[in-house]
C-alpha cells in the first residue's frame, strides 16, 4: 500500500453509478476492481470499520453491477458488511469518510440511504428470503399483467406495449456468505425457492470464514465439493485435479478450467431444485462477468458457487483475517491499528470470558456456546482451555439456545454467550424451550445498550423488555465489573432460567475481586440516602445516577434485578420520596422502569415516576459516546432531565397549594 494517498484513480474516477460501470470496456474491470480495492483500504484506513469482507466481495461486486442493470435489477447482500465496494460504485464514495459516524454513512446497506440498498441489513441470513420476495413480487407482478391482457382485448394491445417496455426482465440476485449458510433461516429459503421455482441466482460467497473460521458440516461439505470430489466422482473419467495442499482459491481456478462452463450435478443445491454452477473463482472478474451472463437469463432457481479469499489483495488482511474483518483505523502500509489512547480497563467481555473460565475449572457441568461470535462474546480463552466443553454453532441463535435447553435437561450448565441483538433471533426458543421449561441455562447478554457505529441493526435496546414478560427469568443488569461477575455466579446458582445483560466495552473500572460472593437474588442496594428525589437506577445508569445524586442531593438505588424486582426497595422509597425516577439503558416500552410503575399501581401508590431510558425509536449509528448523548443519557443530558422534571413538580406542587 506504498503510496496509497498519493495514488490516482483514473477509472473509478468516471463512474458516478453503475450505469458509467457498464459503459467501460471489459478489458478494464479488473483494473477497475484494482483501483476499487485501493481506495477502499485507503478509506477505511481512516474510518475504521468492516475490511475482510468488502476487500473479498470486489471482483463480485464489479462484475455485478456490470452485468446486472442496477438498480432495476435487485440485488441483496446479506449481512450488508461487505457494502463498501458497492457503495462506491452507487455514488456514494465522497462520502465514505463519513463512514459509520454520526449523520455519515451506515455501515451497512439502508434503503433509506441509496435506491441501491434494495434491503436493509446488519443480521446474516435473510438475503435469500428477501430476494425470493422479490422474485415473488416480480412473478406476481407479470402474472396480473398477463391475467388483466386475457380478459381485455384492447389490454391485450396495451400490455403488449407494456411488455415491449418491460422487455428485459427484472433479475434477483442475493449474494449469501458460507458463514451466513449456516442459519436455519437461509435453509428456509432455499427451500422454498426450490419449491416454487423462483427465478432469482443465489451467489454464495465461500471464504471458509465466518469472522472466525467457519464451522460445522456444511461447511465440510462445501470444501468437498471444493477439492472436487463431488465434482470429478460426477465426471466419468475426468481427471483428477488436486496438487499437494491446493488453496481453495487454487482449487476453484483448476475446477472451473475442467468443467469449462458446464453444470455440475449432484451437489445438494441442485437436489433443492436451484441448478448449480460452479466452484469459479470469485476474483478472476472476466470469468465471473462470462458466467454471471449466462446464468443472468436462466429461469428458475439458480446457485453460484463462488470462491473467494477474506481480506483479498490487501496482504494483511490476507494473513490474518480474522483481525481484519472489522478494523479501527489503521496504518494501510502495515495493517496495524493507530493507537487509540484507550486504556487497559478490562471491558465487560473480558469480564466474562475470566469469569466463564474459572467457573468451568470449578464446575465440570458449565459448557459454554457462542453461535458464531467467539472473539466478540469473549470465549477465546475459554475454547482453548476447555474444547471439548466450547460450542460454536455457527450463526445460529436459535440453535444455540435450544441446544443449551437441551444440555440442562441432561444436568448440564449451559451458558449462551450472546449479543442483545442476537437473541432477539432466539426469542421462541428462549419462551418455548428454556423459560417455559424452567431450565436452568445462563444467558450472558453482551452489547446491552447503545452499541454505537454498527447502528440500530446491532443495538441492543429491548433485552429487558423482551425478558422481562416471561414467567420464571431472572434477569440482572450489573452496576461495574465486578457486580457481573457476582451476578454470573448469581445466574450460575439459580435452579432456573437467567440473564446478565452487559454494555460494550469497559466499566467504569472497579476492581474485580475473583472470589466475590453472589448477590442476593431479588435484592437492590442503596447507594446514597437524600431527599426527595430517588433514583432508582439500573446497570450502566448506576455510575451517573450516583454523580448526579451525589450533586442534587438525592438518593439513588441500585437496582441490581430487573426481575424480580426489589419490591421492598421499591416501595420503601415510594413512601419517604416526592419523587421517583427510574433510569435504564433500554427502550422504556416494556422495560425496567415500566416495572416500577406497574408495582406501584397494583399496591395503588400515589407516588408520582418519571422513567429515563432509550427513546420508543430506531437510534442511528455514532460512536456509543454520541448516541448516548443523542438519547440524551449522557452526565449532561441526565442533569439537565433530572432538573426539567425537579422543576416541573415544584411547579405542579405550587399549582396544588394555590389551588
Ligand atoms: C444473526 C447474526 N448473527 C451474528 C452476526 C455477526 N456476524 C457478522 S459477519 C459474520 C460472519 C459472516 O460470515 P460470512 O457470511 O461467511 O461472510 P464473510 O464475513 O466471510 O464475508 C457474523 C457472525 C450477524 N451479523 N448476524
């Protein structure tokens, strides 16, 4: 990356949208794709933010938007991390500097920002299902054309003209991750593609990653059908094609040179009904521009098997490509992160994984699982001390929790170790198969909260209201570090279903104190004794509420369980205070303040609540700082809420002792 801010840009340089793509000359894309994948590297190397896959995706991305006609043509990406190339290619590239900051770029694709992002996105696995609506929409579309064309002869004339106009036929492509074809969801909509014959190409996009390496038999199966052994045994004599140890990449290249563009049966994709091609190499970009046009006009569904390599072309993330799928900003000329100046506090996943560990040393039931998120939920450590005791499931929240239901029945003490957004995924599973059957698995929800630049598909806003309406949960938000760690040993001890729901990134630094005893189940704490005003406030809301109270002069609880609720707490500060205001790092529809409010009105207290907590909207992306200062939760934000409100009931008190 010598040079990189120095380097010119002649033909990305013309294309304002996709249409000035289709009018370079073949001979140029992948000097195209060159010049793409400099500039994308050059720009997240400011930025930060998703690299391994994007720099993976731009052949594909290329060639795409080459031969389809875009955006007339839909076309879905799933997960939507691999989105930059294809952001700059739709005209959005002046602003990939904004990327993921506050009013910039989404990281992700958003309807709302290009007629490009044909479906918005952030959770893997839903771009068959999308696409295959689409086709649907498109079929249904034709047919009442044709219907309405039958019944009226004049219509006849009319939509004769209307299909001349229509001519070229709307195409539907979904470009699907191996680490995405892992969740049951993809399955559901392979199959019913197949069912219903949908015309629409599925791209599968096989890097053997998912951000960790990928897992599980599918993904075994993809890499046989990759060392030919399911293409060559469908072959009669076809030679056998495999050097020593071949890449993947290599082995692609040597595949598609034997079958020179013919349909290989026999894979499971084509049992499903989709005619399948394939494996070709996802970075040679003349051949994927010969294959996509003739799979282009192919009714009926069809899969395209391609093979590309994460972190593609940038040597760095070659190497090490789990580093690299999400990056802050780095130096481009040796991969490294800048320093961030961040310190050395350990952040709650860390938390966590120490304590996950130590408990299984002392406990030989705990089993922990992680669908597919074993760097971010913090399991590292844990997978290499105790393999035979770690589950990756792949993508596969759902899975993941009736697994877990399924250890407890046999004894054992399954942890799930899962983003707030995630088990938004699992929510039957953890009604039907954990909590309506008591079972005792532990839930250690990360990402809890405002999460920030990923944006509102990954925050994670609605834990406690999800949770907190289901029979038999325990569910605790810790104050600091070494509050969760004492509530995962709470969770750990309970004969039952429980949650320990936890922010990204640090606390606010509190020693933690490995042998720390549970907290007592269904008990809060009082922090500060003042007058007035109680806050009562719950996990990351504790640390400002005391600041605050500390300066207002009003006592502040710490909460600790969301359910049960201290109700003794509850109500002693209802009867010795004017006021009572819950704080919490949820949406208040459903969540820990509304539980408050509904104790207090079945004992019929009078005492007046105000609720502090995530507003009832979709919150955009920012950094975690920003948005909680747009949700108006920050040190600020809070005073300046806690004194509107003070104001506004001396008001209301001085109206009643007047009137
Ligand atoms: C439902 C869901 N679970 C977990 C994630 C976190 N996640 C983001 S990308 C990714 C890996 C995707 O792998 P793959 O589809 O193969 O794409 P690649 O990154 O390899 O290009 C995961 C697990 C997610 N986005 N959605």
């Amino acid at each position: 990356m010598d040079n990189a801010d120095t380097a010119a840009y002649p033909l990305l340089d013309t294309i304002a949208e996709p249409a000035d793509l289709r009018r370079l000359d073949e001979r140029s894309l992948s000097a195209l794709s060159d010049e793409l994948r400099r500039f994308l590297v050059e720009s997240v190397a400011v930025t930060g933010g998703h690299l391994g896959a994007s720099l993976g995706t731009i052949e594909l991305t290329v060639a795409l938007h080459y031969v389809f006609d875009t955006p007339r043509d839909r076309l879905v990406w799933d997960v939507g991390h691999q989105t930059y190339g294809p952001k700059i290619l739709t005209g959005r590239r002046e602003r990939m500097g904004s990327m993921r900051k506050s009013g910039g770029l989404a990281g992700f694709p958003n309807r709302r920002e290009s007629e490009y992002d044909t479906f918005g996105v952030g959770h893997s696995s839903t771009s068959i299902s999308a696409a295959l609506g689409m086709a649907l929409a498109i079929r249904r579309r034709e047919e009442a054309r044709e219907a309405a064309a039958a019944a009226d002869e004049r219509g006849a004339r009319e939509s004769a003209e209307r299909a001349a106009e229509e001519a070229e036929r709307r195409r539907v492509v979904a470009v699907i991750g191996d680490g995405a074809l892992t969740a049951g969801l993809a399955y559901e909509a392979l199959n019913h593609a197949g069912g219903v014959r949908a015309d629409m190409l599925v791209v599968l996009n096989d890097n053997d990653m998912s951000i960790s390496p990928n897992v599980g038999a599918m993904n075994k199966y993809l890499a046989r059908i990759m060392s030919g052994k399911l293409v060559t045994g469908a072959r009669e004599g076809s030679k056998k094609v495999l050097g020593k140890v071949p890449t993947m990449l290599e082995l692609a290249r040597r595949t598609e040179e034997q079958l020179k563009g013919m349909v290989v049966p026999c894979t499971m994709f084509e049992e499903l009904g989709f005619t399948y091609y394939g494996p070709v190499d996802g970075h040679d970009v003349d051949s994927l521009v010969a294959v996509l046009r003739n799979l282009r006009d192919l009714r009926g569904p069809v899969f395209l098997h391609c093979v590309t390599e994460k972190g593609h072309g940038y040597r760095f993330a070659e190497e090490d490509p789990l580093a690299l799928h999400a990056v802050t900003p780095f130096d481009p000329n040796t991969g490294k992160a800048l320093k961030s100046g961040k310190s050395n506090r350990p952040t709650y996943t860390k938390v966590f994984g120490d304590w996950l560990c130590d408990a299984a040393a002392a406990d030989p039931r705990i089993v922990g699982i992680t669908p597919a998120m074993r760097e971010g939920s913090g399991l590292v450590e844990f997978e290499h001390r105790f393999p035979e005791r770690y589950h990756d499931v792949g993508i596969a929240e759902q899975h993941s929790v009736t697994l877990a239901a399924g250890l407890a029945c046999e004894g054992l003490r399954p942890v799930v170790a899962i983003y707030s957004t995630f088990l938004q995924r699992a929510y039957d599973q953890l009604v039907h198969d954990v909590a309506l059957q008591a079972l005792p698995v532990l839930f250690a929800i990360d990402r809890a909260g405002v999460v920030g630049p990923d944006g509102p598909t990954h925050a994670g806003s609605f834990d406690l209201s999800f949770m907190r309406c289901l029979p038999n949960m325990t569910i605790m938000a810790p104050a600091d570090e070494n509050e969760c760690r004492r509530m995962l040993a709470t969770g750990l001890a309970i004969d039952g279903p429980s949650a320990v729901r936890y922010p990204r990134g640090q606390g606010p630094g509190v020693e933690v104190d490995e042998r720390a005893p549970p907290v007592p189940v269904g008990e809060g704490e009082l922090r500060l004794e003042g007058t007035r005003v109680a806050l009562l406030a719950f996990g990351t809301m504790v640390t400002p509420a005391e600041a605050l109270g500390a300066e207002l002069g009003f006592t502040v609880a710490n909460m600790r369980f969301v359910k049960p609720l201290d109700t003794a707490l509850v109500e002693r500060l209802a009867t010795t205070h004017e006021l009572l205001v819950t704080l919490e790092e949820n949406a208040l529809p459903g969540g820990a303040g509304a539980a408050i409010l509904e104790h207090l009105a079945a004992i019929g207290s009078s005492t007046p609540v105000r609720l502090i907590g995530l507003p009832d909207e979709f919150v955009e992306h920012g950094s975690r700082e920003e948005l909680l200062a747009h949700c108006r939760l920050d040190l600020e934000g809070l005073r300046a809420r806690l004194n509107a409100l003070l104001e506004a009931e001396d008001t209301l008190r001085r109206r009643a002792v007047a009137g």
